[in-house]
C-alpha cells in the first residue's frame, strides 16, 4: 500500500509560522487585556453604586476608557493593519 502524498498546500514557510506566533502572542495579551477591562467595568459600577468614594470612580472609570482605547489600538494595529513589511 503506497502512502499518501502531503498536500504541499499543508506546508507553511518559516515567516508564515512566525506571523502565526506572534498572533497569538497577541491574541494572548487581548485576552488578559478584555479581563481588565471587564474586572474594571465592574469595579466602577460597585464603587458608584457605593457613593463614597469619588476619586476611586474616577480613577476607575479612566482606567476602562484606557483599556478600551488600547484594546482598540492594538487590534488595529494587529488584525486590520496593512503589511508593512512588505514595503522594505
């Protein structure tokens, strides 16, 4: 029985393996970045609810205007980015 030959579709240059790497790398921080920003949210909503604490409100309340605003960037400059390398 011959054995089947690989699909050369299947084989991935080393750059092709890096780029994929360092998605994930990214797709690593995004997620650690979307816990904050959720544990923020929350931790604003208690403080207000609470009514006592104005300076952690704010500072809170920055803090997840902060996160949403790099979330953003990132995934800009990630995913929706043109490929610049190319242009070197």
């Amino acid at each position: 029985m011959s054995r089947p030959q690989p699909d050369p579709e299947a084989f991935r240059t080393d750059e092709e393996i890096a780029l994929e790497r360092a998605k994930g790398e990214v797709s690593d921080v995004l997620l650690n970045i979307e816990h904050a920003l959720d544990r923020a949210k929350r931790a604003h909503k208690n403080v207000t609810k609470a009514g006592v604490d104005s300076n952690a409100e704010l500072a809170l309340g920055e803090a997840a205007a902060g996160l949403e605003r790099l979330r953003k960037r990132l995934l800009q400059d990630t995913y929706f980015a043109g490929d610049n390398l190319r242009l070197i």
